[in-house]
C-alpha cells in the first residue's frame, strides 16, 4: 500500500524535498494521508447521499448547493489532513508540503465526483446530483 500511495503523491508534486525527508513521507505521511482521505471521502459521499438525502432532511442540503457545501467542506479536510500529518511527523515546512497537501485536495474533491456517481444510484431525493 505505500509503494502505491507513493507513486500517486509523487505522480505531480514530485519526490520529497529536501531529500532527507523521503523516508518520512515515503514510511509515514504518504500512506497515513492517503487512507484517512480515502475514509473521510468515502463517509462524505455516504452521509450526503444515503443518510441526509434518503432521509430528506434539508431541502437546501439535497439541492446542487449542499452538495457543492460537502465538497468544499471535504476539500477543506483533505488539505488540512495533509498539512497537519506532515507537520506532526516533524517533516520540513517548505513549498513541497503545500504542494502535497494542495495534491491530496484535488485528489480528494476528485475522488468525491466520481463516487457521486455511484451515491447518487442510493439516493431518494439526490438522484440527479451532482448532474
């Protein structure tokens, strides 16, 4: 699992910076950001699409509008995940930990479409969103 994390994270931000902090974002930040993203993710599209749109319970929060809120809100914890797992493994505070950090939220709001998809089949009142 972390020869996969690894290649997805250094597919755009590249290899760790300074070379010295490879092993920790390789052991440690890497596959820890990419599972927990991987589980909010999973429990974002599970509560918009099977518990509060099955259930009805806010009509702003089964329209486009709440499911634009989630993916903002989502987008919010991805990047904050990654800033602060690489922060607390005491990794270099320098640009490529922005970059990864800004990487796992596009991964992450990515990811959130595409499993809209496959929510949406679930769904009473947001069968026809994101689209």
């Amino acid at each position: 699992m972390k020869d996969f994390f690894e290649t997805v994270y250094e597919l755009f931000a590249g290899n760790p910076d300074p070379a010295a902090d490879k092993p920790i974002y390789r052991d440690y930040i890497f596959p820890n950001v990419g599972t927990l993203t991987i589980i909010i993710l999973v429990v974002l599209v599970v509560i918009y699409y099977l518990v509060i749109n099955r259930l009805y319970f806010n009509k702003f929060l089964s329209s486009v509008g709440g499911w634009w809120l989630f993916l903002i809100l989502g987008g919010i914890a991805y990047f904050s995940l990654a800033l602060y797992i690489a922060i607390t493994q005491g990794a270099t505070q320098n640009a490529y930990m922005y970059w990864f950090a800004g990487e796992n939220l596009f991964y992450g709001c990515a990811f959130f479409f595409f499993l809209s998809l496959l929510g949406k089949l679930g769904s009473t009142y947001a069968s026809k969103i994101p689209f």
